[in-house]
C-alpha cells in the first residue's frame, strides 16, 4: 500500500469541498478552565453522518473506477466508518453493503439503513464483521474498503487537520481519537507537512489496546477488545496507519473508561454538544495531561457525536 502523502491531502479537499461544509474550531472558556490552557475542539461531530469519516467516503468513492462502481462495495463496521461509506455510496450512486456486530449501536444501523446500503450483521465484535466481511467481498468480487488500510480514506480524514491549521495556524499540540488509526495518521501526515513542531498525540481506551499496544512494540500485535466506546473498538491493529503513526505520532495516551465517560459530561457541560466516547476522548487525555500541555495551544479532534441514549445516560449517571 502506498503512504499518502500531503499533496493527496490537498486533492481530497478539493474532491471533498462540494460535498461537505466545513466543520468549525470553537474554544470554550469552560474548557480552556479545565484543562488550564487555550483548547480549541474541532467540531466532527456536526458532520451529515455525524462524525468525521464521511471525509474519507466521499474521497475514495469519488475516485473508484467506472468497473469497480459496478461492482459495488462492501466493508465492515461498527457505524461511523459505515455510514461514511454509506452516504458517500448515496451520493455517488455506488451499490453498498455493510457488516457491522450484531450489537452494533442501533442509531448508527438505522442510518446506514436510511441510506440505502444493505446492512448485513455478523459476529459479536467488529473483528468477527471484518472477516465476514472479507469473505463476502471475495465470493462476490466486491470492492473491499478497509476501515484502515486505504490511502484515500487516510488523505481524506486528514482534511480535518489541514483545516485546524488554516483557522488556527498557531495550534502546538493536536490530540486525536485512535481506534483504526485512520484519523491520527492523517493528522500526523498533515502536522509534518505543515510544522513538524507540532505533537500529536493519540488516545485509545485501555480496555481495547490493540492500536497503543502495535505503536508501543512497533509491530502490529492483537489485543482483547472490551471498550464500550465502538469509534475506540478495535482488537487488531491496521498495517498503513501503524506503519504512518510509527513515523508521526509523539505520543499515546491509555484512558479509563471512566475517564471517558466523565469526558462526554464535561463536552455536554461545557462545550454544549453532545460527543460520543471516541469524540470525547481527546478531552479526557488533555485533562490528564493538563500539566504538560500548560501554555500551550491545543486542538482536540471531537471525531462524532453518534453516542446512543444508554451511553449517555451511563455517563450522566457516573456523575452522580
């Protein structure tokens, strides 16, 4: 696979920018008091499918071939990569199919289904859908799009980075949700290529360490996955970004889930928006690392905001 490189950044703004508006960089006075430094959230969660995946949809299925869009595509999920792939299928008139775990979050399913794709359910973790997935696409001749290890769906969620530095061009730290690593890899593409000073760091609950496990021992290594945040799940590491996060990222930071529930209150509180766990994420490791990060210029990435009713009230409850 070929590592993406800034100038394939560059055309997935320009193949992006008639499809989607731009997502907007907002600081909280609440927030900068918490984490004791100037934050700026990057808001993905306000995107049409309500997390930032739909960039990298939009890019790899703008640029599929006349045979491959007759054969349609398939790809396994958890949700916000499929209904990436799904509203982008949508809008380019592509045949889609989706496998997702068989509890995967319902309001994220219905989307899909909204959309049009066929949604196909396999397995209890997205690992299990992954090779079902696979499967299919090999019995049928889909066109497989990994949730990872595609270099256009990397060049596209990197424009939400490209983005923060034209609005902020002075940010000095970006944090950044990993479950896949989709989302830091680009981030780490675009920060070298723009300032190599700044530091990215990445975040992954402890309870599904598979992504900080492969970076920590540079080789790609499995792990249990039991996180309740889907957008962190992931029990094997992805050979492209790992093989990107290796050369990019400064830092990886493990959450508590409990961290990350309390996160998702603090974004309700005092950013006034609702993120799901891997959109709230970058929040809880700013606060832990609030020391480090004092004087600094933050950007956090709030990757979605597709949490379900149960999640939400877990976190409220937590609160209490």
């Amino acid at each position: 696979m070929r590592v993406p490189e800034f100038k394939d950044v560059l055309v997935a703004q320009r193949q992006i920018r008639p499809h989607l508006a731009r997502t907007p960089l907002h600081s909280y006075p609440a927030i900068n008091a918490l984490v004791g430094t100037e934050v700026y959230i990057k808001h993905e969660n306000y995107q049409p499918v309500g997390a930032f995946k739909v960039r990298g949809g939009i890019n790899l299925i703008s640029q599929l071939s006349p045979e491959e869009r007759v054969r349609g595509v398939i790809s396994a999920s958890t949700g916000n990569h499929g209904q990436s792939v799904a509203f982008a299928a949508r809008l380019f008139g592509v045949k889609a199919r989706i496998v997702v775990p068989e509890k995967a979050n319902p309001g994220k399913v219905a989307a899909m289904q909204g959309m049009g794709v066929e949604v196909i359910f396999h397995g209890g973790t997205f690992d299990e859908a992954r090779l079902h997935c696979e499967s299919l696409a090999a019995e049928h001749g889909y066109r497989y799009i990994h949730s990872g290890d595609e270099p256009l769906l990397i060049a596209g969620v990197a424009t939400e980075v490209l983005e923060m530095l034209e609005d902020q061009p002075g940010l000095q730290v970006i944090i950044v949700p990993i479950g896949g690593g989709s989302g830091a890899a680009g981030a780490g593409i675009v920060a070298r290529a723009v300032n190599p000073a700044i530091k990215v760091i990445g975040v992954q609950s402890e309870a599904s360490p598979a992504a900080y496990e492969s970076w920590r021992q540079r080789k790609l290594v499995e792990a249990p996955n039991r996180t309740f945040a889907e957008g962190l799940a992931t029990g094997t590491a992805f050979a492209l970004p790992q093989a990107i996060l290796w050369e990019t990222l400064h830092e990886f930071v493990l959450l508590r889930e409990e961290e990350i529930l309390q996160a998702m209150v603090w974004m309700v509180e005092r950013a006034h928006t609702l993120a799901e766990a891997a959109g709230a994420a970058p929040l809880a490791a700013a606060y832990r690392l609030r020391q480090e990060l004092k004087d600094k210029k933050v950007g956090i990435i709030c990757s979605g905001g597709n949490t379900t009713v149960e999640h939400l009230r877990h976190a409220l409850n937590l609160r209490k």
